[in-house]
C-alpha cells in the first residue's frame, strides 16, 4: 500500500484579492467635465463562460446606469455637466473587446493596462449625454485567449480565472463543462452563491471576486525528462505540463536542476531519498486548494504545483525533499520556506515572481499549527490561520539564525536526519542546543510550545544540570551513567531520568562513606575485630555495581562495608570477653582438678 505524506503550500486568496484591487482602485466614472461622482447607480449582470471545450473564455458584461446626480441636470445657460463614460475592470490579456449601446450600435473602449495585478481598466465612450433621472445600458464583453498573469492562466487543458464584478449591485453567473473529462472548481470568494446557481454581489467601493474559478482537463497531461546531480545520487526529474504550457515545464526543469545542489548544501546533508522526482502541474482540486504538495513513495517522490503559482512555490516544494525526517509541520514548513527563499536569493533574477507575505496574522503557538487540511471553501480565519502558520514558522527559522547561525540550523538538520525520522520540536530544540551551546528553550517557549511547557522546560534545565553533575562525579570515580538514561532525557521522560540521578547520587555518596570507612587506618582493637570478616571485599563488590549502574546492590555492599568496620570494636570486645570466659572456664577447671586430687591424696 502507498503511503504519501503531504506537505503543502497556502494559496493566498488575500494576496489575489489585494491585487485586484491594486489594478482596480482607479475605476469610476467620467462626466464631460472630466469630474466623478458616486451617485451613478451601476447594476449589473456578468457572464464567464468557461468552457474551453467550446472555445475561448467569454466575459459578458450587461450594465445598467441610473443617473441619480442632482449636479447633472440640463441647463439652458452656465456650465451644464453630464456623464459620457465609465470604467469597468476586464482580466489581463483580454482581446475582442467590444460594446453595444442600447440602440445596438457600436460604442467606443479603450483598455489601459494597469501597473500591477491580473486586471485591467476599460473605458467605454457613451453614444449621447447622460443627464440627472435618465438611465443608460450597454454590452461589453471580450475573450481570453492563451493569456497569462498573476492570478490568472488561460490554456487548452487549463483555466484559472478570477470573476470579477464591479458596481452597487451586481449578479455573476459563471458557466463551465458538462463534461466530466473536465475538471471544475468554482470557488466564492467576496460573493453569495445564490439557489438559482448565480452569484449575488452587494455593492462595495472596490470591484470583487465573485469567485475563483478554475476548469482543467487532467488526462490531458505532457511531460519532459531531466536528470538533477546531487552530492551522492543523480535524481531523475520528468515534469508533467498541460498542453500549451510548454514554456512553463522547461523553466520548471531548469529551476529544479539549479536549485536542488543549492538546497542541499543550505540544509546542510545529501539527499538520500527516493531516486525519481515528478513534477506536475495539478488544478486546485488534486491538491486540495493549496498551490502546491510535495510527498513520497514506492520510490518515487512526487510534487503537484499550481500552474498559477510562482517560483518561490516551486522552490519550497523541492526544499521538503530535505524536510523528510521532520516531523512537526511548523518545523518541515519552516524550513522549506526559509530554505528555498535563500536559494532564490542564490539564484536571483532567474526566479519568476515572489510570494508576498500575509498582511493579517493570528496569534498562534506553532506546535498548534494543525495538519494540512481541505482548503477550498474554507472560511477567511482558517485561511489567515494557515497563512500565519508559514509566516511564522519561517519567521522562527530566521530567528534561529540570528541567535546562533546557518551553520547551526545546518548542523542540527543534519543531526536530525542521521536520527532518520520523528524529529519533533523537543528533539530540534535539543539538537539546536548541542550544535551552538546556546540556550534556547526561552525562545521556544514563546514562539513553539503552549504555555503549558514552561514547568516542563524548568524541569528539562534542572535534569540537564544534574546529570551533568552526576556525571562529573561519577567520571572521577572512572564510573558512568547507563545509557539508558541519556535516552530518557531525549525522549524528554524527566522523571524517570530524575529517579535514576538520585539513585546515581544516593549510591555514589554511600560508596564514598564506605571506602572513607574502609581506607581509615585500623588500629589492633579493630583489627581483632575484623577477624575473620572482609570489608575491601564488600566495598569492591560495591564499586564493580557502581560500574555496572547497578545502584540498588551498590549501596547495599557499600552499607555492608560500613557495618563491618563500625561493628568491629564490638565484635573486638566480645571477641575479648568470650577469651576472658575461656580462660576462666580453664583455671575453674584446673583448679578442680587440683582440689580432687588433694582430697584423694589425704584420703
């Protein structure tokens, strides 16, 4: 069975968004004194036809225009103001622009490219003068054809277009394939999907988003072949690209071959993976809203990006074939960020576009930044939430880096990946603090663990500081600590690693009393006393245990060795009062004998 873990990349919503609305701030309306105002209702009913089975993407735009400006009113004398245009926001790369008025005749447009964004600006020329209480509607539409910007791709096999809508009010109805060989997302954005199957959009001062759209063919798939040099293996690279996106793949084939040397020496160890690495270009569907996943198996790793995402994407992606051994999603999210934009920095004016950083975050600890989850139709705080959790970790990466070095977040990296697997956040602080003999556990505590861990990380120092005590000591003595114990304190079990220290310590103290006993000098008395008993025995038997880490019978014996010399004045005393006895018992008995025989003698 076919185990895939998935990393991701957020798509920005926010990001799209606020580009549109760069490009789009301008639009409004114009009257022949070239002055604006806001009491021009505009209502109106939008189209995109996406169906590139059909043809080429058609946006229909049917608008209605209620002069409700007191200025405007005909006058037979003095200056007399009226509207003769307005603007209307129409996607990048539009061609076929045209508009009817209400007669059906045709109306002049002019497209002025905007400075940022994928939109544009149209003016349309009314037919006649619009005065105060007189209502105007007119046509415009145009398609788009093989057009490309940010936020926006238009190919055979490919759709991805924002519905934008402008206006006091404003109705989107988007249509899209029947066909299931098609793949459709249709995502809302600023406006409510309403039961007749249209987007209902309030009025608002900046044009909108009714929704995101995005309609792919995903059999219909292409692909190149490559092959990447890496330290210890050459890594075999296809890229699959949707028909027409042919520029897009041998860019993609030629970032991978650049970047991934670069990303392995900026983490710090060889890649040492699965040896075939496909890209491919995948619509929002397949990967579950974001721009782009990354996971591994049966040999072969495989990444899906957005074809509308940017290089930075790609770059991240190809950083988690060194975030394997990771295994909290700040830390293996983190340091795909962190690397890949140094590597874009190596790289320079090769990497199209930069991913801007999210304008709104959350407060958020990043151990509870949760796994990836489904993202399209989630709601804003969960996309602000995820937005927050890449920021931040990277955030935490360059922080790292500041207080120690690259050259520590290389060595920790490649101390966790010798590990293999499962590296955690207690795990890298450890390995952090190894490599640059550095404190940190402050700066984890307010940026990665709950408060809940600062009892825990008080804990973690005294364990830390008493086992290097006990150690010391015991080092001295030419004695060690089990190596049990060392994997306890990096498994972060403190109390079990405590009962083992204290048991260290008890028997290392007992073991010193004893052999101070011992090594006295013994006068006679007390060596009459040891006659017969052994207490260099019992306190070599507690030493070898004291190698063996074997405190329990350590202090035992070394307790004996003690007894026996405190008790051998004692048992000198009765040694001398039982050879007191005897003798007595001796001279009762000769006397008695000396008696008997005189009494029988004078008998």
């Amino acid at each position: 069975m076919l185990h895939i873990t998935l990393r991701f990349r957020a798509l920005g919503l926010a990001t799209v968004v606020a580009l549109l609305a760069l490009a789009i701030a301008s639009i409004g309306v114009e009257s022949g004194t070239a002055r604006a105002d806001e009491l021009l209702r505009i209502q109106s009913d939008v189209t995109y036809d996406v169906r590139p089975d059909s043809g080429p993407v058609r946006v229909t735009w049917q608008v209605d225009l209620e002069n409700n400006d007191p200025s405007t009113r005909p006058r037979t004398f003095g200056t007399v103001f009226f509207y003769e245009s307005v603007t209307l926001p129409v996607l990048q790369g539009a061609s076929s622009v045209s508009a009817v008025g209400p007669s059906g005749a045709a109306l002049g447009v002019s497209v002025e490219r905007a400075e940022q964004g994928p939109v544009d600006v149209a003016t349309i020329a009314f037919d006649r003068e619009l005065y105060y209480g007189e209502t105007y509607a007119f046509t415009l539409s145009y398609d788009l054809i093989d057009a490309r910007s940010d936020a926006l791709l238009v190919s055979p096999a490919y759709v991805y277009v924002p519905a934008i809508v402008a206006g006091d009010e404003a109705s989107v109805r988007i249509e899209t394939p029947d066909d299931p060989d098609w793949a459709v997302t249709v995502e809302p954005v600023d406006c409510a999907l309403t039961a007749g199957g249209a987007f209902r959009c309030d009025g608002s001062e900046r044009a909108q988003v009714a929704a995101l759209v995005e309609v792919t063919r995903p059999d219909a798939v292409e692909s190149i072949e490559a092959s990447a040099g890496l330290a210890e293996v050459d890594l075999a690279l296809r890229v699959s690209y949707f028909p027409g996106q042919e520029a897009w793949a041998a860019h993609i084939q030629e970032l991978a071959t650049r970047a991934l040397p670069i990303l392995e020496r900026l983490f710090g160890f060889p890649y040492d993976g699965p040896r075939v690495l496909s890209i491919a270009e995948r619509g929002r569907q397949d990967i579950a809203g974001y721009e782009g996943t990354f996971g591994c198996g049966a040999g072969t790793c495989s990444i899906g990006i957005s074809p509308v995402a940017d290089d930075l994407i790609a770059l991240h992606e190809l950083a988690h074939l060194w975030t394997q051994p990771f295994e909290k999603r700040w830390l293996a999210e983190g340091l795909a960020e962190f690397m890949s934009r140094r590597a874009a920095d190596e790289l320079g004016s090769f990497v199209q576009g930069t991913s801007a950083p999210p304008e709104r975050t959350v407060d958020l600890q990043l151990d509870e930044w949760e796994r990836a989850r489904y993202l399209i139709g989630a709601d804003e705080d969960e996309l602000v939430r995820e937005d927050t959790g890449y920021f931040e970790s990277r955030r935490f990466i360059e922080l790292l880096e500041e207080t120690t070095s690259l050259e520590t977040i290389q060595h920790a990296n490649a101390a966790g990946a010798a590990l293999g697997s499962g590296i955690d956040s207690q795990r890298y602080l450890d390995l952090l603090e190894q490599a640059s003999g550095t404190r940190l556990d402050g700066l984890f505590l307010e940026h990665v663990f709950p408060s809940s861990f600062a009892p825990i990380l008080e804990q973690r120092r005294a364990v830390r500081a008493q086992a290097a005590e006990v150690r010391e000591a015991l080092e001295a003595e030419e004695f060690l600590l089990p190596k049990s114990l060392d994997q306890l304190i990096a498994d972060w079990r403190f109390d079990a690693a405590e009962r083992i220290l204290d048991r260290a310590e008890n028997a290392l103290a007992v073991y010193a009393d004893a052999r101070g006993a011992v090594e006295r000098p013994r006068s006679l008395w007390t060596r009459i006393g040891l006659l017969g008993e052994d207490p260099d025995a019992a306190l070599a038997d507690a030493r070898a245990s004291l190698h063996d880490a074997d405190y329990a019978r350590a202090v035992e014996r070394a307790q004996d060795a003690i007894s026996i010399i405190d008790g051998a004045d004692r048992a000198a005393l009765v040694r001398a009062l039982s050879g007191v006895g005897v003798l007595a018992a001796i001279v009762a008995l000769i006397g008695g004998l000396w008696f008997a025989r005189a009494r029988r003698a004078a008998a």
